[in-house]
C-alpha cells in the first residue's frame, strides 16, 4: 500500500504543483490488470492497484482544468523480478518485458494533444491455480 498507492498520490502531488504553475503536463501511473480483476492470493496487491485506478481517475477529471492529462498503464504480468514463481504458459518468455511498458507509455505521452487516453491495458492475465 505505501509503495503501489501512498508513493503514487506523493509524487503526483508534488508533479502537480510544477505543472500547474506551468498550465500543462502529463502524468502516467503505472497500475495492473489485477487493478480492475481481482486474483486469489493477490489481495493487497490487487487492492492497492484498485486504489491507484480510482485515484488516477478522479486526479484526471481534478486535473483537467489545468491542461494536466492523467492516465494509468495496466500491463499484464511482466518480468520485473517480483513475480516470484512464473505461472504463465512458457515461463518467462510469456511475459512481458519492462521496455514493453515503457513503449506503451510513450506511446501514450506522444498521443495528439487534442486526445487523451485514461487507460490502457498491455498483454493480458491468465491465472493459473498450482
């Protein structure tokens, strides 16, 4: 909860201040598919992620005034060294890499600024009971 959702809001808090002294700017959360799909075993994490989606969207609709985009990445599992033992069909060749993401996020900063994209979700979640 510190890390997933306490250390998002703090640093979108202080992110904010510069942008909108600024009148512009973008912010993107990196979230999870378990933020809108709950997992056994996974409750903390999925209730932090749930969190960080609810907060992401209602900053975007306080930020909107200011010419300030927020949205939220939800990737699939991906191989960050935390997944612990790899339950997805291939091992870790069936997740996805950190770059993926940050392509993903990219992707999403050079959107036209006529638009602006809430959310999006990067390969998909499978779970798989031992």
């Amino acid at each position: 909860m510190n890390i997933n959702l306490k250390g998002v809001f703090l640093c979108c808090l202080a992110a904010l201040k510069t942008m909108m002294a600024r009148g512009q700017g973008q912010i993107i959360n990196i979230s999870s598919g378990a933020g809108r799909t709950s997992f056994p075993q996974a409750a903390a994490y999925s209730a932090s992620k749930s969190g960080l989606m609810g907060f992401t969207e209602v900053l975007a609709r306080e930020a909107r005034p200011f010419n300030i985009k927020v949205s939220a990445v939800c990737p699939g599992r991906t191989d960050t060294g935390f997944a612990g033992v790899v339950r997805t069909k291939g091992g870790r060749e069936g997740l996805l890499k950190p770059e993926d993401v940050t392509q993903v996020a990219m992707d999403v900063l050079s959107a036209p600024d006529r638009g602006w994209v809430p959310e999006v979700h990067v390969g998909a979640f499978r779970w798989r009971q031992s």
